[in-house]
C-alpha cells in the first residue's frame, strides 16, 4: 500500500470518530415568542412570587374557616414542696391542707353561638382575599408576558438589523472591488476608495455595537424566561408576516374596562370595606358560647373528677360611645372606594383610547416606512446607475445607500412597535378586543 493511500484511510478514521458538530457552526435552539411564553410562565419569578401568594390567601381562607368550630384547650400542672403541711388559701385565715405534692388537670371546649357577626364576615373577609389574590396572579401573569415580547422582540429588532449589516458589508464590499477597479483603470479618483473604505469602518463599528447589544439582550430575555444564559438559543426573526389592521384589536371600551383585573380588584376593595365595617361593628357585639369541661386534681389527698357544661355571655358596655365613632369611619371608608372605583374606571378608559390612538399612528407608521423602503431602493438604484455613468459622486451614492438601510432599520423598527402597541391595547382592554385575542 502506497504512503498517500495510507495517509488518505488514517485521516478518513481520524474524521469518523470526531463529532460532526465540531466541524459546524454553533447550532443554536430557536425558540419562537410562543414557547418564551410558556417558559415564563413555568419560570419566572415575579410569577412564581403571586402563585406564592395566593396560595397564602387561600391558607388564609381555610384558617378562618376553623373559627365556626369549637376551641379546644387543655392543660394541666404538677406541684411537690418539702413541706407536708402546705396549704391552699380558700379566704384569709383560712386554708386547706393539699398535701407534699399533687397533680391538676382539664379540658374544656368552647363552641361559639353569637360573635356579633365577626366569624361570618371574617370568612367572607378571606374569600375576598382569595378573588383579590387570583386577580393579582392573572395581572402579574399579563404583565410578565408583555415582559417577554418586549424583550423578544428587542432581541429580534437587533437581529433584523444585524442582517441589514451583512448585506451592506457584501454591498460595500462589492463596491470596493468595483471602486479599485475604476481607480487602478484610472477612470475614478483615489477619493471615492477612501470614502468607500471609510462606510466599510463605519458598517464594522456598527456591527460591532449590534453584537454586543444582541448578547446582552438574548441575556436578559433568558432572565425573564428562566433559561440557564449558558444554553445557546436564537428566536424567530420572522416579523410581519401577519400584521392585523388596528380594526381588528377594537374594542368597546366601556365593556373592556369590567375585564380589567384592576377594575374587579377595585370593586372587591369595596366588598372588603364593608366586611370591615361588619367586623368593626361585631367588636361591640355581645358574644354568646356554649361549652363543656371536665377536671381532674388529687388535692386534699385524695383524687377528684368532675364534669361541668356551661353557658358564657360577653356583653362589651365602656367601649360603645368608641365604637359608634369607629364605625362612622368604616362607613367613610366605604364611601372613599366607591369614589375612587368611579374614577380609577374612567382613567382606565381614558389610558385605552390613549393606546389605541398610539396603536393606529403606529400602524400609520408601518404603512409609511414601507413605501420609504420601496423609495430608498428605487433611488439607490438610480444613484448606482449614475455612478456608473459618471454622473454621481462616491460621497452622493454613499449618502443614498445610508437613506436605503436607515429605512430598511425603521421599517423593522415601526413593525415592532405597532406590534408591541397591539399587545399593549389587548392588556389595557382586558383582552376584549376586536374579532379575536393577540
């Protein structure tokens, strides 16, 4: 077998044991706005945080529920002394001998019958707390995922333009060959190189200040998702591939603002304040029990059990005058909510016609850059052609193609915005919105 044949199989064997991904590019996950979604949802810690706390609410609930039932207590004591001839005080001057040591001891359970109606509206209380502890989940849920397309699409924004990039780097590129060409044919100046070297620096510091921006912001949108920021991912980059006209996100605002967990939040405040007002009221209340004890002691040297069933009536009297002016001020309690449910609903109102006039000019936008991007490049390709033909400076074609990928940049960018206003306005009109969600 001849040296080359056996170099030929050695580097063939060296070839079929290495991993083919070592001679790949880094292939990275993508993920699309969707799954970042989901990711959040299971990840995130302001999420994790309100799930947390309406559990508490529900703990709340339960424990108040216990308040119906009888309380239960028990306890007992056990005493010795050195002297035999200790004596329980009865009245002064008079004792009772209990011997060198002994042992005391009882239960006794206490069912409430009457508590001026505080169990009943503390329960009441606490299921408020449990709706009032749900809303908060589901606003915090909304708000986190507005969270995760903000930063998605922030991500995706940087990425567009990095593509705008690359093609101006093989443009000017191109353009360079083509220049050096011209200048070495003598039928162009020295100059229009320099200026064509100069846009290339130029495009490479860009380059380089969008990839720093795209890792600290793929960074942060794996924060907010909960991935480990060592796994490699991309997104989807594909955007405007199905943008709805603002006509399809209209919402009757009037009807939207009673789907705003705001708004349902306001109005069991109300609810609460006047659960509030009732336990302040039951405060002054007399309390009826009912119950039943059993003791045991072995004083007076000998053992001794007994059995009592027994009735308590709790009438507050020296605390009335103050409560009377406690209660007034629960009732203006009440009254300050109501105030502020009927004008916390029309600001509501008010921040949704905001949004939607933001959501329509953004989506005016949209339209605009559009038919800048088909003006820019119709223009650019005149001024190519006139450059060519010698009728355009380097510096005039130079300026054209920076009018061509600023447009392009603002094209993507107006696309981004009107879709980030679309979300803003789904959130702000409780998800009411036109002939489907977003």
């Amino acid at each position: 077998m001849s040296k080359i044949n056996k170099k030929a199989i050695t580097v063939v064997l060296i070839m079929s044991v290495i991993p083919l991904s070592a001679y790949c590019e880094d292939v990275r996950k993508v993920i699309s706005l969707e799954e970042c979604k989901e990711m959040a949802m299971q990840n995130n810690a302001e999420v994790k945080n309100a799930s947390l706390e309406f559990q508490n609410a529900v703990d709340t609930k339960k424990s108040l529920f216990t308040k119906y039932f009888p309380n239960i207590s028990a306890g007992g004591s056990y005493f010795t002394t050195d002297n035999s001839a200790a004596k329980f005080v009865l009245l002064p001057g008079i004792g009772v001998p209990i011997g060198k040591d002994g042992l005391m001891g009882g239960v006794m359970a206490v069912q409430p019958v009457f508590a001026g109606g505080k169990i009943i509206a503390g329960n009441q209380l606490g299921q408020v707390g449990v709706e009032v502890g749900k809303l908060k989940l589901d606003a915090k849920k909304r708000d986190v995922l507005s969270g995760v397309e903000r930063n998605y699409w922030m991500l995706v924004s940087l990425k567009e333009k990095m593509k705008t990039v690359e093609a101006a780097e093989a443009l000017i590129s191109n353009l360079e060959k083509d220049v050096e060409n011209l200048v070495d044919a003598g039928v162009r100046d020295r100059k229009d190189l320099l200026e064509v070297k100069y846009a290339k620096n130029d495009i490479m510091t860009k380059r380089m200040e969008l990839e720093n921006g795209i890792s600290l912001s793929r960074l942060a949108l794996a924060q907010y998702i909960g991935l480990d920021p060592s796994e490699p991912f991309d997104v989807d980059t594909a955007i405007g591939r199905d943008l709805k006209e603002p006509g399809y996100y209209l919402a009757d605002h009037d009807i939207a603002v009673d789907h705003l967990p705001e708004t349902k939040m306001l109005d069991k405040s109300i609810k609460a304040k006047k659960l509030e007002y009732r336990l302040k009221v039951g405060e002054y209340m007399p309390t009826i029990g009912i119950g039943a004890s059993y003791q045991y002691h072995n004083l007076l040297n000998s053992n001794h059990s007994f059995g009592a069933v027994f009735a308590m009536v709790t009438v507050p009297i020296s605390n009335w005058w103050e409560g009377s002016y406690e209660a007034r001020k629960k009732l203006r309690e009440v009254e300050m909510a109501e105030n502020s449910v009927e004008q916390a609903r029309e600001l509501l109102k008010l921040r949704m016609q905001k949004v939607w006039d933001e959501l329509y000019a953004a989506y005016m936008k949209v339209s605009l850059s559009e038919e800048s991007v088909e003006i820019a490049e119709e223009n650019y390709r005149y001024s190519k052609e006139s450059y060519d033909a010698g009728m355009l400076s380097m510096s005039e074609l130079l300026d054209d193609y920076v009018r061509l990928v600023t447009s392009e940049n603002g094209n993507t960018d107006a696309k981004i915005e009107y879709m980030l206003k679309c979300r803003e306005y789904v959130d702000a009109t409780g998800g009411v919105a036109g002939s489907g969600s977003y």
